[in-house]
C-alpha cells in the first residue's frame, strides 16, 4: 500500500512538473542587418545626359544593383539557416515531449499494476 501511495504521489507530482514550462532565457532582440548599399543619385530629367554623365551613371547603378544582390543573397542564406534551426528545434521539442509523455504513461500504467496487487 506504501509503495501505491508513493507512486501516486511521484506520478502526481511528475505530471505537475511535466505541465509546468522549464525556464528559458528571454529571447534576444532579432533584426537582420540594414543594408548599406549606396543608391546613386539620379539626375533631374529635365536635361539630356553628356556621354561622361551617363557612363558613371551607369557604372554606379551597377554597383548599386550588384550590392544589393549581394544583400539579398546574404539575408536569404541566413534565412535559410535560420528556418532549419527552427526546424530542428521544433524536432528537438517534439522528441521531449514525446519522451516525457512516453514516461509518464509508463509510470501510470505501474501505478495501476501495483494498486492490482495490493488488492
């Protein structure tokens, strides 16, 4: 009958913990990175480009382009990253608590076993 109540009281107070969230670091503050690409300064349109004004214009426009593909290209490999980490956490998760319910199960179905014998 001791061993009964033990259990009982353990898979009580198991159950309790189970339900009660583990602590957890606050979250940190999350943001990408701004982009630093420099935007060239377009001219007013009410004048016709000269053959030097329009070759820079064009040479600093594809920097600028080319700088932002390589943001993008940036912010998307982190993205992906990011995306698999929380997939294996939530994995990682779900395998707790698969494991915890598992136990928990295990401990129930011996508590009855044993309340059977000390009938």
């Amino acid at each position: 009958m001791k061993q009964t109540l033990a259990l009982a009281l353990l898979a009580t107070s198991i159950v309790a913990f189970a339900q009660t969230p583990a602590p957890t670091a606050p979250a940190p503050a999350v943001a990408a990175p701004a982009m630093t690409c420099a935007k060239p300064t377009l001219p007013p349109a009410t004048k016709a480009l000269n053959q030097a004004q329009a070759k820079q214009l064009d040479a600093d426009g594809k920097v600028y382009i080319d700088c932002v593909r390589s943001y993008i290209d940036a912010r998307s490999a982190a993205h992906k990253e990011a995306v698999a980490l929380a997939n294996a956490n939530a994995e990682a998760v779900n395998g707790a608590t698969a494991a915890g319910n598992a136990f928990v199960t295990e401990l129930n179905a011996l508590n009855t076993a044993l309340k059977q014998l000390n009938k």
